[in-house]
C-alpha cells in the first residue's frame, strides 16, 4: 500500500491491532507466514513481530491487519484484525 494512502487511513480511522491465539507451538506457523507476506525479513525480524504479535502490540491498517490475519486463519492458525 503507498505510504500516503496508508497514513490517510491510519489518520482517519486509527490502527487495527492484529490478534493471534492458540497453543505455542503455532509460533513456528506464524513466523512462517510473516516471513512469507513481509518480504525480505530474517528470522530475528520474524521473532521479533511475532513477539509483538503476542503482546498484542502488532498493528497497521485495517485492511493490512485483516489481510495478515486471513494468511494465519489459512495456515491454521485463530487470528482476528480488531480496533480498539
């Protein structure tokens, strides 16, 4: 999404926050969609999201948080792109 675009939704409808669940050992399915939609990111940077992920704090668009949250839902992972 261009930038302008993304930061006249962020300013108009504020951030989605992206929220997963289910047992840790889903971790490893998570990283691996986040490595396959977010291109070029490493394994550090992965483990990283996913850590904020977790925490609840991983937040963008909604329409990019619900994009996110449909590529878990079909690797088999609960997640859901919510507003606060």
């Amino acid at each position: 999404m261009p930038s302008a675009l993304r930061e006249q939704l962020l300013s108009a409808y504020g951030p989605a926050r992206l929220q997963v669940s289910g047992p840790p050992t889903q971790n490893v399915a998570v990283m691996r969609v986040l490595r396959a939609e977010l291109d070029g990111i490493d394994l550090v940077t992965a483990k990283t999201l996913l850590r904020r992920l977790l925490s609840g704090d991983y937040a963008g668009t909604l329409p990019e948080t619900e994009r996110m949250a449909r590529k878990l839902r079909a690797a088999g992972v609960t997640a859901v792109a919510t507003r606060p």
